[in-house]
C-alpha cells in the first residue's frame, strides 16, 4: 500500500509541476487551447509547453461489474526530449486512474510509460489496488450456464523493460512481470467447491516472469493511420518465480492499419492467447470485444479477430464502424462447440491533440446478449496490448 500511495504521490506532483510551471510562463507565453492550424479546440500547446493533462473520463458500463461506474484519469503527455532525427519517437506518458461502480466495486492506480531512444530501449511500469465485485459464468451438468459473483482484494504490479535488437529495426525483446495478490471471498452459498474453485484461490499470488517481443512500425501510439504492431510474451508461473500456482501463458496479438485514402484508414486486429498448467478460474484468458462483459467467455484458448473502419470527414471529425469474432474454448468445452461471439458497433472521433495525433470519442457496441458504451481515448485496442 506504501508503494502505491508514493507512485500516486509521484503522478500528484507532476500536476502540481504542470500548473507551477504554467503559472511562471503566464508573463513569457500564453498557452492556447485553439490550434493554430485551423482555430478548432486542441490541447497540444497545452500539453508540450504548460505541462498540463488531459483529464480523461470513462463509463463503465460492463455487466460484470454492476452495469454502470465512472474511471477519470489524468493523462500526462510529453515529447520525448530524445528525438532521433526522421524517425517517430513516441512520447513519454504518465497517468493515474481511480474509479467506483454501481455494485460498489472500486480501484485506483497509475503507470508510465516512456522509451531512451539513445539507448534502444522502452519500458512500462505500473501498480494498484482493486476491490472488485466481478461475476464468472461457468457450465455446470444438467443446469447449464450459471453465474458465480465474486469479491476479489487485489494489488497488481506490473514492469516491462525491452531493448531494440537492432537501431532502427523496431523491433525490441525484453523482459516483463507480473505480481498479483489477490484474496478473494465467494457471495453465494456452497456446500460443496464448484469444479473450478479451489481453497488456495482465497488467497494467493501469482508472480509472472517471461520474455516479450515487440515490432512496431505504427505513424503514432494513439490513433493509427499506417503501420504494423505484432506483440507476443511468455510468462511463467512457479515457485520459483515466488508464484503459489503452476502455469504459463503464451500471447500473440497484431494489429495492421491501412490509409486506403486521405479519408479512409482501415484496421485489422488479430488476437489470440493461450494458457497452459494449474491456474486459478480468475487468471483463464477471455474474450476481450467491445459490448462483451469482462471474464463472460473464458478458457485456456481465446482467437480474437476484429476490424474498424475509420473515415475523417474533416481535420477533426472522424465517424467509424467496427466489429469482431472470437471463441474461447477450453479441456471441457471443445473449439466447434465453443460460443461463437460477435460485437458489431459504431463511433466517432475528435481530433484532440493534432501533434500527437490522438483523437478521442464515443463507441457504442453490441455484443451476443450484452451492449456497452465506452468513451475511448486514443485507438479502443490500446488496452488489448
């Protein structure tokens, strides 16, 4: 909890540097939230010369945690000072998040992620506190479908640090982890554990070490318009990783962005993960679509595939379509018998920072029996990666 209170602290002060600084700069420069280009509303000047953040809303609106909640998140943005000549060099981000739901679940947190150029490399880092009212959906013999709700006490550390292999390659291998300890207390009644429920899942930490790759030749983090992003990692689970479980988890996932014209840009996102060993129900991969609740399609194998279509009807305007199909399927429940899932929906975009490219919106999605509506900051794959 120390650590967690000190890097909230860390993300505090550099709000308070952000608005100290533009203070001192009110008699040098005056900061600008219209563009210079076309007098629309942009918080690029903002961001690079008064330090200051985009305060990004979210709705919750995931079944699985009570339908309805608010996240906000002050996002942090800046260039990286280390610019390589001719070359995108991402900017350096730093954000913290809390967050409450209508079935009393709440978190907070912060991250930041940034990259040395000069030395080929780029790391995230993270961590946070969760009190998470979650329901998991499970098929039980002669009932069928049945939902188990769950409160889950955890704090999830994560860190991430890779090396580009060769200057100017884009492409980087590394090392990540991954801490997670959880207590977790059942609200329903049982006389006896269901199948997937064990006594050490009350309490436990799962401690992932393993290798990732990364090749990414995208023309920006936040939106898109060309380029390819292809990520995959290996994690191990054991007790030599200090890990109270035996498992491993393999993921691949890419991303292809195509600008068919100066108005259309088209994205493809394929996604799969795979697990493998004796994990606890709450670490199964699931199915990840927009309009799909957390956790509602989970096994040991998720395929993912999604497309969105984007078309920018001006500078700033942007109207989009998306849709998807995945599967999770698992020892119990075979690929062909597997759900087949579907999310189908539409958005817009508004270009909100044009130096970074980053444009933010609303999406609204439906899904099998569920729908969602997300305001989405930057590309809604972001958070896939």
């Amino acid at each position: 909890m120390v650590k967690i209170i000190l890097y909230l602290s860390i993300a505090l002060l550099y709000g308070i540097k952000g608005f100290s600084q533009q203070k001192e700069k009110q008699d040098k420069v005056k900061v600008s939230l219209k563009d210079t280009l076309d007098g629309k509303l942009d918080m690029s000047e903002f961001l690079i010369n008064a330090n200051g953040f985009i305060p990004v809303p979210q709705i919750i609106t995931q079944p699985a945690l009570g339908g309805f909640g608010g996240l906000i998140a002050p996002v942090f943005i800046k260039p990286n000072k280390h610019q390589i000549e001719g070359e995108y060099t991402p900017p350096n981000i730093t954000a913290a998040f809390g967050g409450y739901t209508a079935n009393n679940s709440w978190f907070f947190g912060g991250m930041r992620m940034a990259s040395l150029p000069k030395y080929g490399l780029k790391y995230r880092v993270g961590m946070g506190y969760a009190h998470i009212n979650m329901d998991f959906y499970r098929t039980l013999p002669i009932v069928g479908e049945k939902e188990f709700s769950f409160t889950f006490n955890s704090v999830p550390v994560f860190m991430s640090l890779m090396k580009e292999v060769k200057k100017g390659s884009k492409f980087y291998i590394g090392l990540e982890y991954l801490y997670l300890r959880s207590k977790v207390s059942p609200n329903f009644d049982f006389n006896n554990l269901p199948y997937f429920l064990k006594e050490k899942d009350f309490r436990s930490q799962l401690s992932h070490i393993g290798v990732g790759i990364d090749y990414d030749t995208r023309d920006n983090i936040f939106t898109p318009d060309t380029g390819t992003q292809i990520g995959a990692n290996f994690m191990v689970n054991a007790n030599w990783t200090g890990s109270d479980y035996q498992f491993q988890n393999f993921n691949v996932s890419a991303f292809q962005f195509f600008k068919f014209s100066n108005n259309w840009i088209s994205g493809f996102r394929l996604d799969t993960k795979f697990i493998f060993g004796d994990a606890p129900f709450y670490a199964e991969p699931s199915v990840e679509l927009r309009g799909v609740p957390i956790s509602r399609y989970q096994g040991t194998e998720v395929y993912v595939f999604e497309t969105e279509q984007r078309y920018d009807f001006s500078l700033r305007w942007s109207a989009l379509l998306f849709g998807g199909l995945a599967k999770a399927s698992s020892e119990r429940i075979k690929f062909n018998d597997a759900t087949l899932v579907y999310s189908y929906g539409a958005g817009f975009r508004y270009l909100l920072a044009r130096l970074f490219k980053l444009r933010v919106g609303i999406d609204v999605a439906k899904s099998n029996d569920d729908w969602g509506y997300y305001i989405t900051f930057g590309s809604a794959w972001n958070n896939r990666n």
